[in-house]
C-alpha cells in the first residue's frame, strides 16, 4: 500500500444547527479499492460531495494527493475522477460528444485515449447514440468513462453498481480491482450493497448518522476473526463435557452437531480435543459471519436518524 | 488560456447544438418573410428599404432579447435541474471560470441571433424592395443626415446593449434561483411590459426616477442624439454601469458559495 492518496481530517459539516457529518478522519491509500458502507441518510452522498468540492466544508480538512480541496481546489480535483450519484450527462448529445466535453476540461486527453476509454467500459456501438436513448447501466458505464478519461489517482464512485446487470457488476468489480492493483489506482466506493461490497474491496468504513463506526479489513476466508465452527460428531452430549472439561463452551446445533466461537486456531485445537476425548469427528464446517451480519449487527438495523 | 476557450467551446456546443435553435431560428426568419411580405403587398413595393429594416426592427427586435434570455436562462438553471452541474464542477477549473464561461456562451448566442435577424432583414427587404419592388427614395439618409449602415450599425449597437443587460439579469436569476422559468418570465415582463410603459414613467418628474433600471434598457431613444427628457446617453450608460457590476458581483458570489446537491 501506498501513501495516502486521499486523507480525512475531523470533517465536520453543518446546516443550521444539524450536524450531516462529525470528525470523520480517514486515510485512503493507492491502490487500495475503500468501501464506504451506510444505512440511508448515514451522510455517504454528503461525505463525497465534500470530497469533489460540491459542498463547503464546515471544519477539517480534505486532502487530495497532498492538496487541500477547499483552499486549492483546482490542484486537488486534478487527480479525481468520479460519479456522484447518478451519472448525469447531458441527454440531448451523444456519449462521444459528452465525453469529448469532459476531455476539453483537462489538458492532454488525446481523441485517442477517449476512444480507448469507450472500448474499455463497452460501449462502442452505442457511443454515437443520443444519451436520452441509453438504459440505466450505459449510462452508468458512460459514466465510468468520464471519470477515467484522465487516468485519475483516485476514483469516486457512489453506488457504482446501481442499474448494472450482474456480468456488468462483475467486469465492473474486475475493472476496479485491476485499476487498483496494476496501477495503483485509490478507489473509494460507496454503497448499500454489503455482500457487492465484500466482493470489491479492501478495506470498509461504515458510517452511521455521519459518525464513522468502524473501519475494517475485508476478510479473505482463512483470516476471519469472528468465526463458528460447527463439529459433526457421534456424540453431541459427550463432546461438549469433554470440551467443558477443559474450561471450553460449546452448544448443540440440531442433529449431532456442536458450535464453537473461535478462530481457525482454536477450531483446530478442539478437533484435537474431541479426538483424543474419542469422540468421531465426520465433518468440520466454518461459519463465517458475512460484511453484512457484522454491518447489521453494528448499526443495530436502526432507522434513519 | 488557451484551455479556457475549450470551456468556451463546450458552452456553445451545449447551446447551439440543440433543436431550439432550429425553431428560433425558424421563428425569426418566419416573422421576417411575413411582416415585409405584407407591406410589400400592401405598398406594391413603395418603400425604401431601409425604412422597412428599421420599422421592423422596432417591432420585432423584442423576440431576439427573448430568445437569448431563454438561452442564458437555461445554461445555468438546465445544469442544476438535469443534474449535470455535479459533473460539470468536478473538472480542475474554479467555479468562477465556469460561470464566465458560460456568460460569454450566452453573450455569443444573443450577438449570433441578432446578426442572424439583421442578415435575414437585409436579404429579404433587398429582394424584395430593392430588387422587386420601385422603391428609389432613401428616407432615412435624407431625415437622420447620416448614411444608412452607420445609422443601422448605431441602432443595433445602442439595442445590444439593452439585450446584453436583459441576458444578464436572466443568467443571475438562474444562477441564483437555479430556475430557468422565473428568469424567462422576468426577461419577458421586462421586454413586454417595462419597455412599454417605463417610457411614461420616465416623464413623471420624480429624481429617483432617473435611476431605475428599466428606464434606461431602452437606448434606442438616444439614436438620433445625445439627449432625451432630459437624460444624456452618458447618463444611462453610468446608471446601466453600476447596475451590471452589481448584477454580476451578485452572480459570481452565490455560485462559488453554493452547495451543490442536485
């Protein structure tokens, strides 16, 4: 990872006397795909605009590759390419002509690179079309277009799966991992979509009523912390007294099975136990606790605040 | 700077490149070809050209202001309703640049349709009361004592610039109120109403009277010199001035302060 690409500092923003979003501080580094995760309402969409410079900011800071958004604003936004909600683009022109009007706004994008950026989100055969024609997911890819026309060091994109298919999803995941890691590409997602999220990202933030909650790793498999392992076993009562013999706890989970809460380790240890208990292990299956059980879990299903 | 034109350019793609301008133009050239073709059905062909180009210019020259202030109401206010705004200011250049840019786009559009309204009134009446018609005398050199293109050129001059003061108060109206309906209803109050009877109102022998806006937006009344009811073209000028820096420091402020959440 990186230096930060993209750095938080307390940002607070105000209207009137509500607070949107309290001190949220965050670091983003290169190549680093950041999933922003929150309920309705969290402050996801106001957070965002703060960072492109759409909405002042009350106090903190943003930083963008060392710039300060507020203060110098055009040196910041150089380096960002993004979607801010829906990817609205003018309807009365083509795609070509929408993005040749985004590539007028930053010196050096060659007609070259806008056509290669239009073969890259698939959009070839429609480019020449109206906007108005297009369906939510090419406009959606369209909109993924302008924002990598200028090779950007960090992407913006707020609920970039809204209205794709689940192939466009899919390359769309793919694309951003690519930019990510290949060239060091920060990319900063936002969205209510948990498991999507789990799929794409690094590392997630969540965010609840614009307070930052938790930020977390994305779990590969043989790494989740919070874990259950379930033990098929010939004999549920003896396993758990066996385990209970040494100070462990366990619980019967339907037909000759037990659970245990632990880590991989210590799932290994208690195999170990019951074997040498004589008890006939038949299978061992971990449960992992899914983004969105964790999610759920910290935001307490609450309603918007 | 020289990227600063490319703002320039994709302000006027937005504008030109759209099916209103066909219709506006449509509408203007249309309008054109009646009004001379009953007065030439009417005369058989008597008049001078050039009375028909200044009367019709009087009485037609109101929808070109229209037209622009339409089109300089929709620039800013269009971008805030489709949304597009968002898109727009997340390009490395500051708001302010932005804004000018458009304003210059929607200056451009007004100059563009009023040569378009004078190039159709010269071509048409030319065909028609010159080329056709038995036309010989040359009113208006003979009354104004100045010949016909510089009186022309004057006229149009002193109009543009009522327009350009019109177009302006239409691009802060959207700009502040991001509604392009409540900036066009006010271009066509001032046009239909204010142009009509702030005349009156100018002889009513109040001093603070001189100072309101809409007295002045008219300065064709000066074409013949440089004095009406007691005002000078100086005058009107200073006054329309101060307005515009006014106007324009009012726009410039709430767009760079503006949270944007379209």
């Amino acid at each position: 990872m990186g230096q930060p690409i993209v750095r938080l500092q307390d940002v607070t923003k105000k209207i009137g006397s509500r607070t949107i979003i309290d001190k949220l501080t965050l670091d983003v580094p290169s190549g680093e795909v950041f999933g922003f995760l929150g309920p309705n309402g969290a402050g996801k969409t106001t957070t965002i605009r703060m960072m492109v410079g759409l909405m002042s900011i009350t106090s903190g800071d943003i930083l963008i590759d060392g710039h300060s958004i507020s203060n110098q604003f055009e040196k910041a936004i150089r380096h960002v390419g993004a979607i801010v909600e829906n990817p609205e683009m003018y309807k009365y022109m083509t795609g070509y002509q929408n993005l040749i009007h985004f590539a007028r706004m930053i010196p050096g994008i060659t007609s070259h690179r806008v056509r290669e950026v239009v073969s890259l989100v698939g959009l070839d055969a429609r480019i020449h079309d109206k906007v108005r024609t297009y369906s939510l997911g090419m406009r959606q890819r369209l909109g993924v277009a302008q924002a990598i026309l200028h090779n950007p060091k960090l992407l913006i994109l707020d609920e970039p799966t809204n209205g794709l298919d689940p192939a466009g999803i899919r390359e769309l995941r793919d694309y951003l991992r690519k930019m990510a890691q290949q060239e060091g590409v920060a990319v900063f997602v936002s969205s209510h979509l948990l498991s999507e999220m789990e799929l794409m990202c690094d590392r997630v933030a969540i965010i609840q009523n614009g307070r930052l909650i938790d930020v977390r790793t994305v779990q590969s498999t043989d790494k989740a912390v919070i874990a259950r392992t379930l033990f098929e076993v010939d004999r549920p009562e003896a396993a758990l007294e066996a385990l209970a013999a040494s100070e462990l706890t366990g619980t019967i989970e339907g037909a000759g099975n037990i659970a245990v809460e632990g880590d991989k380790l210590f799932a290994a240890q208690v195999n170990e136990l019951l074997v040498r208990s004589g008890i006939k292990v038949f299978g061992i299956r971990a449960e992992i606790k899914s983004l969105e059980d964790q999610f759920l879990e910290m935001t307490g299903g609450e309603g918007i605040g | 700077m020289a990227d600063f034109m490319n703002l320039i350019r994709n302000e006027n793609m937005k504008m030109f490149r759209r099916p209103r301008l066909f219709v506006m133009l449509g509408i203007i050239v249309g309008l054109v070809i009646v009004f001379s073709g009953v007065w030439f059905s009417v005369d058989k062909g008597e008049s001078a050209m050039w009375e028909v180009v200044i009367t019709e210019t009087m009485f037609l020259y109101w929808i070109i202001t229209i037209f622009a202030a339409i089109a300089s109401a929709s620039t800013v206010a269009e971008e805030f309703s489709s949304g597009t705004i968002k898109m727009l200011l997340i390009r490395p250049w500051s708001r302010s640049k932005i804004l000018l840019s458009k304003y210059i786009s929607s200056l451009l559009f007004a100059l563009f349709f009023a040569v378009a309204f004078l190039a159709s009134l010269m071509l048409v009446n030319w065909i028609l009361f010159d080329l056709l018609g038995n036309g010989t005398v040359d009113r208006l050199s003979d009354v104004m004592g100045v010949s016909n293109i510089e009186y022309l050129f004057k006229y149009y001059g002193l109009l543009f610039l009522g327009t350009m003061m019109t177009v302006t108060i239409s691009f802060m109206l959207s700009t502040v109120f991001r509604s392009s309906i409540l900036a066009i209803a006010t271009a066509l109050f001032i046009e239909i109403v204010v142009n009509n009877f702030m005349q009156l109102l100018a002889f009513v022998k109040y001093k603070w009277i001189d100072y309101v806006l809409f007295v002045h937006l008219d300065l064709t009344k000066y074409v013949g010199g440089n004095e009406y009811n007691g005002m000078t073209l100086g005058f009107s000028l200073a006054v329309l001035g101060v307005y515009y820096v006014l106007f324009m420091v009012l726009t410039w402020y709430i767009f760079n302060k503006r949270d944007v959440a379209a």
